[in-house]
C-alpha cells in the first residue's frame, strides 16, 4: 500500500494541475448554472411601477400583496419617473394607488381605485392588471361583507357585537387559516399529500452529478494510460501485479475524490442553501463509490482512450437522463417503482443508498480481479 501510495504522489507532482481541474470543475460548473438560472429568473419577472399616494393599512395591505407576487419586479418611485421610464420602455406598465382608496373601498365604491399606464410594448399588461385587480377586489369584498354583517348586526339589535374593523381582520385570519378556494384530490389506493411542493428549476445535484461523472470517467482514464501495451512488460519486474496496483489506486482515488465531494457539501450549503445532514453525506459517499467503480470497470474493457471517452460521455447522458435529472421522473417512479433503480443519480436526488447497482459494481469487480483478463474494446 505505501509503495502504491509512493507512486501515485509522484504521479501527482506531475499531474496535479490537470487533476485538480477536473475534480472542481464539477464546483464551479454547477454554482455557475445554478446562479446563472437564479440570474435569469430575476431578469424574466415583469418590471413595474408601483406608486403609492396614500399612507393607510390598507392600502400597505394592498401594496404587500402586490409585493409577494413572485413574477413581478416592482420598483417603487415617483409617478413622473415611472412615467419617463414606461415612455423609455424600461418598464412594462405603471400603476398609481391614488390618496382615497380606503375611503373608496369603505364606501363601497370599486370604480377608479387604481389607475394603471401601459405602453405600446406593454406585453404583460393585462395579466398584471388582473392579478392586481383581484387584489383589490378582495378588499371590495371584505368590506362589503362587513358591512351587510353590520346590518344583520344592527336589524337583530347586536350592534355592539362587532365592529367594522373587527369582521375585517377576522375574515383576514379566517382566509389564511383555511384553504378557502383550495380542494385535495388523490387516486383510489394512493395516499393523499399533505402539501403541495413547488418543483426548481433545475436541481443542483442533479447538475453537480452530470458534470460528476463525466470527470470520474475522464479522471480514470489512468487505467488505460498505464496499462497499454508499452508498459506491460514492466509489470513482470514489479513486486506487486497491475490488478492489485488498480485497486489500491481505486481506493486513493476514492478516498481524495470524496474529500473534495465533502467540500462541495459545505459549498452548495453556503452558495446554494443546499440542506446537508448525514443521510446526504451517506448518499453522496455510495453514489461516489458507484460512480467511481463504472469508471473503473469501463476503463478495464478498452485499450483505445478515444472509444473509452466517447462511451464515457454516452453513459453519462443517460444515467443523468434516466436519473431524473433533467427530466423529472416522478410521475414515473408512482406508476413503476423499479425506474428508481436504473440510474445511481435518482438515489443521489432522493437521499438514498443505490443498493442495486453497488451490488453489481462489487460483483463485477471481484470477477475482474479473480479472472483478471481484459477484453478488447
């Protein structure tokens, strides 16, 4: 083992640079994608104006609702620089919630609340106007049905039950308490989820495995380099064989590989708040320790680098399509369970141990070492 060891640093002094690249190019390439995406996200939302002339609580009611919308970028500034600004179509539309509206609102008047400017390249214009009409029609409701609870209140002789403000924030709290406007539905024999999860994007271990394998597959390509056929015959002069040299390597790459896997962990948890507990830590080591012994394995079938790297780029395409990756495979996994099982990448998103194909790995691994024999690519 020192003796491999020994070799393998001195291989290092002459290799490290190329080495280190492609174990962190994995890092840099996911964490450029994902703020990439993160980036244009931003830039996709809808640039508005939001102008507000009064100072009440519901009109910052109206203006928070209308700040949580996730589509929306909203710029808050005077009405004569959004004005200049639509006419030099940095903005979309301009809308301006004029001095009156909660006095309008109590009186039960819904004409002219908000008044909204748009231009000839205003594209999202009526989708914004809609989403910010609901919300001031939900503030029309709310008070109209304050005030015909009053009046119920008033005609029994209860008027000192409730007041206006009273039944308003009730009706608030009533709304987000109970899913209103919201029903569950689940098919015979299934169980019913309690909360409905918004998919990203794009998945950032999904992104790190695809660039993952690729390098493991590029990174053992030592199999071959020191096993052609000019190198055989000094084997015959060493003390130990090729087949126990390979797997001790197999084990030093192994070992350094996952170090800088437990980096990127701690890297994702701080750039992209990637959650990171000891199931993960589990599942990134077996899936490493899968990947590591395909790669291992394929490069012990070919004798030609450039057919081992074209396959290397072909099985990576489709363990990252099948694993759910890029195509999420959900619906999939619900109608047949063993798709789970076809590509270590699933078990990597899920947080789970690729039983399977580690099973298959260590076998296939204990054959070549007992035949040792290597066939031709």
């Amino acid at each position: 083992m020192k003796n491999v060891v020994f070799i393998r640093l001195m291989r290092l002094k002459k290799d490290w640079k190329s080495l280190l690249c492609w174990m962190l190019l994995p890092i840099v390439m996911t964490v450029l994608i994902m703020q990439g995406v993160v980036t244009w996200q931003e830039e996709t939302r809808v640039p508005i104006a939001l102008v507000v002339e009064e100072q009440t609580e519901m009109a910052a009611r109206l203006v928070d609702d209308i700040a949580s919308t996730e589509l929306l970028h909203i710029q808050f500034i005077s009405l004569d620089e959004a004005l200049h600004k639509l006419e030099q179509h940095e903005l979309d539309s301009v809308f301006v919630i004029r001095k009156g509206y909660e006095d309008h609102i109590l009186a039960n008047r819904r004409n002219q609340l908000i008044e909204a400017y748009s231009s000839n390249r205003s594209f999202a214009y009526r989708a914004v106007v809609e989403t910010i009409t609901s919300y001031a029609q939900q503030d029309a409701a709310r008070s109209k049905a304050a005030f015909v609870i009053k009046q119920l209140f008033s005609d029994y002789g209860m008027e000192d039950e409730w007041s206006y403000e009273e039944v308003i924030e009730s009706s608030r709290e009533r709304e987000k308490s109970e899913a209103l406007l919201r029903s569950s539905f689940s098919y015979y024999d299934k169980e019913n989820t309690a909360e409905e999860q918004t998919l990203p994007l794009l998945k950032a271990w999904g992104v790190w495995a695809f660039f993952a394998i690729i390098t493991t597959f590029f990174l053992f390509d030592w199999m071959l380099k020191e096993n052609r056929p000019s190198m055989r015959q000094r084997w015959l002069f060493t003390e130990i064989s090729f087949k126990k040299y390979a797997c001790l390597s197999l084990l030093f790459f192994t070992v350094i590989i996952f170090l800088i896997d437990l980096v990127t962990v701690f890297i994702f948890s701080s750039l992209i708040q990637e959650a990171w507990t000891i199931r993960v830590l589990i599942s990134l080591f077996t899936f490493r320790l899968t990947i590591n012994l395909l790669a291992f394995l394929l490069a012990s079938v070919y004798k030609q680098l450039f057919m081992y790297y074209i396959s290397s780029l072909g099985i990576a395409l489709l363990l990252i399509v099948v694993g759910g990756s890029i195509i999420p495979m959900d619906g999939l996994k619900g109608k047949w369970p063993w798709i789970e099982e076809l590509s270590p990448v699933q078990s990597l998103l899920d947080g789970t141990i690729p039983l399977t194909w580690l099973f298959v790995m260590i076998a296939l691994l204990t054959v070549w070492i007992h035949r040792g024999g290597k066939a031709n690519a």
